[in-house]
C-alpha cells in the first residue's frame, strides 16, 4: 500500500477500530436502513399504483418479484462475498489486493447480468409462464418484465459498488445512491402509470430509469477518486485467490437468492391454482413485510464489516462486542416492530385490497403470522451476518440457505395440502421458527472460534 493509500485509510480505520460499538454500528448501519427503506418504499409503490389496475395486474407484480430476485442473485453472491473479503483486507493493510477484488467482482457482475437480459429478453414470455403467471395476469407479467430486464446489468453491479462502500465505511455513500433511486421511482411510478397511461409498463419504466440514476451515483466516487477502493479495468483479477475467498462468502447469499426464486415459484404456483387474490394477498403481504426486513437486514450490514474488519486486524475482543450488541438490539427492535406492524397490518393491506376483501384478509394474517417470528429472524440474520464477516463461508452458507431452504421447502406442500390457503400464508412463519434449531449451535461454534483464535492470536490467511 502506498503512502498515500495509507493515509487515505486513517480516518476510517480509527473509527472502526476506535470508536465504541453502541455508537459505531448504528453509525454504519442507519444510512444503509434508509436506503433499504427506501426502496422497499419504491418496491411498496410498484404495487401500490399497479393495484389501481386491478387484482390480476397486482399478481403480476407478485409473479414478477421473483425476477427480481434473479436479478439479485446475479450480484449478490458477488457483492457479499467483495463485502466481507475487502472489509478483512483493509483491516489488515492490503488496500491494493481489496482494489482487485471490488474491480473483479463488479465486472463479472455486470457480465452475468447482461446475460440475464440477453437470455430474459428472449424466452420472456415461458420466463413469466415458470415465474408463476397466471392465464389472466399473463399479459401484465410481461409488460412489467420488459424494461426490469434491460436494467439487470447495472443492478447487479450496483449491489457490488454498494457492498464495497459500505465495506470501506461509506455507509453514507452507499445509502445516498441506493435510495436517490428509490425516491425517484415513487416519484416516475404515478407519470408513467397513469399520467402517461402506460400501465403495468409504466411501473417497469419507472423502476428501469431508476436503477440507472442509482448506478450513476454509485459508480461516481469511483471514477471521482472519492471512495478508499479504486474500481478499475486494470484491476480486473479473476484468480482463483481472490474468486474463492469471494465465492466460498458470497455463495450462501447466492444460494439465498436462488432459494427466494425457488419458493417464489413454488408459493405463485400454489397460491395461483386457487386465485390470483391469494397470490396477491401473499405478495402485498411479502412487499409491507420488506420494512422490517430491511432495518433488520441494514442493521445487520452495519454490524458485518465491523466484525470483518476488527477480525482483519485481530481485535477480537471487538468482534465479539459487537456481535453482543447487534443480537441484543435486533431481538429487542425486531419485537417492537412486530408488534407495532402486527396491530397495524388490516388497515396497512387495505390501501392494496380495493374492492377484494378475500385479498385484504389473507394478506392481514400473512403478515400477523411474519410478525410472530420476527424476532427470532432478525437474531438468525445477525448470527448469519456474523459468520459471513469473519469468512465462515460454511457455516453462513448453513443459515443463509435455511430460512427458505431447509427449514421451508420440506413443510411448504404438506402444510399447503393439509391446511389450504392457512398453510399457504403461515409457512413462512413456521419456516422463521425453525431456523432457531440451526442457528443456536452456529452461534456456539463461531463464538468458541473467536475465543481460540484470541488466545492462539491468530486469524484466516486472506
């Protein structure tokens, strides 16, 4: 690292490395809340505009949640995996190998998004047919598609540039870029659906023109010198050094994704054979549950470099602090938030019902079942964020894949063909409880590793 680099670096190691917890993971984590909150805001409005359209265009913004978790899990297991390998290198002083990790990742990124809209683009309309569609909303599945697909290539790279600020300690950048778009796409959605009268397209327009606005912002500390990491094509690395560090992190959050589809398709699929209003139920229910998901999952992107980072640089007494902290705050926010959304959740879904009171009742429960479990979700995604922070690449692969994997897939058609319409909304609460099982022996084994390697004084290669 050059002396310039290192100087660069001073400010932001001292406050990762200095500043107290209570107020250091707060710090990292408000601004990627907002920006999560933020967009589940504009996600929130897709549907909340569409809704004006009727049930069956609804559903098709449900079918086509699922594409965008494809879309996410094009970046993702690339954007996590960049997070914790550069937040441990920067830790330990390697700022130049950190620069061909952020520079690999975002170009392959790029690169398999680009292949999602070549290939997406093609077979768009079987692409909706697997994602779930109905006959009726068919159509409106479509429409919405079209324009997400064109904007895949910068999602994509924007979850790695996003990950990386963030994993350097520019949380505020990070947040300023992901929820600028955000507040644009509320503002585009009433022009283009109904000012300009397109439609469900105009909901996909609205939601392309700001994915591009976002990645502008984010890739600009970049190419300004702005940021601690330099995102350039010369640093473009893909060695198997840096791609397996990346891979073995980054895969459990790409197996997460993946499983999202999975079940997306499975629960459109179910839910569709009975009425396109219990798979609007279910979506509605699935996009206001995206508020607490978020603070909870910004919360856990504030912790996770910190535990990195101080893991780097074999502060382990801050590792464990912090972890201490973040349980402790998402149990404790996490019950707040349940019971607030729980005692709120009729009046909330009927901004979306309308006239469709079989909607408005199925999306209430689903969303009352979700609030049960919350806490326990929200320490399970602490726990996972700690392994993955501290290169546990396994163990977070464990928990990540469990919550709609191996905890959800093995109850979801019994309880569907057992309970009807009740299993169909209430399965993922269940699924969120039994995660428990697997988290509180990970929690143990990661904590046992943090107390051997303090007293070995020991850490990873990286």
């Amino acid at each position: 690292m050059t002396q310039n680099d290192t100087q660069t670096n001073i400010p932001r190691d001292n406050k990762l490395l200095t500043s107290p917890i209570s107020r250091l993971i707060p710090e990292m984590a408000i601004p990627t809340i907002i920006a999560f909150l933020i967009n589940s805001i504009y996600s929130l409005a897709d549907t909340y505009f569409v809704s004006g359209l009727g049930t069956e265009a609804t559903a098709a913004v449900s079918v086509n949640a699922t594409l965008d978790q494809i879309i996410m899990m094009a970046g993702s297991m690339l954007a996590v995996g960049a997070n914790s390998f550069v937040a441990r290198l920067l830790g330990a002083r390697e700022k130049e190998k950190a620069d061909r990790v952020l520079s690999t990742a975002f170009f392959l990124a790029f690169g398999l998004g680009l292949l999602l809209t070549i290939f997406g683009t093609i077979f768009i309309g079987p692409m909706v047919d697997l994602l779930g569609a109905t006959p009726t909303c068919r159509d409106y599945s479509i429409d919405y598609a079209t324009y997400v697909l064109l904007a895949a290539p910068l999602m994509a790279s924007s979850f790695v540039m996003n990950q990386c600020l963030r994993a350097e300690g520019s949380a505020m950048l990070s947040m300023f870029g992901m929820g600028f778009g955000g507040i644009l796409n509320c503002v585009l959605d009433p022009i283009f659906i109904n000012g300009l009268g397109m439609g469900v397209k105009g909901a996909s327009v609205a939601t392309a023109i700001s994915k591009l606005v976002s990645f502008a912002i984010l890739v600009y500390p970049y190419m300004a010198r702005h940021s601690v990491l330099r995102l350039s094509v010369r640093c473009f690395h893909p060695k198997w050094n840096i791609l397996s560090q990346i891979i073995s992190v980054g895969m459990p959050s790409m197996l997460r994704s993946l499983l999202a589809v999975v079940t997306g398709i499975l629960l459109n699929r179910i839910a569709g054979e009975i009425s396109d209003s219990v798979m609007a139920g279910i979506g509605v229910a699935t996009k206001i549950m995206m508020f607490p998901f978020s603070i909870i999952l910004g919360f856990g992107s504030g912790f996770q470099p910190v535990a990195g980072f101080n893991w780097g640089a074999k502060r382990f007494d801050r590792v464990r602090e912090s972890y201490r902290y973040a349980g402790k705050m998402a149990f404790w926010g996490a019950a707040i938030m349940a019971l607030v959304l729980a005692l709120l959740a009729q009046p909330i879904t009927a901004l979306f019902a309308k006239d469709d009171p079989e909607l408005l009742r199925l999306g209430t429960l689903c969303i009352q079942f979700q609030c049960v479990a919350l806490p326990i979700h929200a320490w399970v995604a602490v726990v996972n964020m700690l392994c993955a922070g501290l290169g546990y690449g396994g163990l977070a692969f464990l928990l990540a894949t469990s919550r709609q994997g191996s905890c959800f897939l093995p109850i979801l058609y019994p309880m569907a063909l057992l309970m009807g319409e009740m299993g169909i909304i209430s399965v993922q609460a269940v699924a969120d409880v039994l995660t428990l099982l697997l988290a509180v022996p990970v929690c143990r084994v990661v904590l046992r590793r943090i107390n051997r390697a303090e007293q070995r004084g020991e850490r990873h290669e990286l």
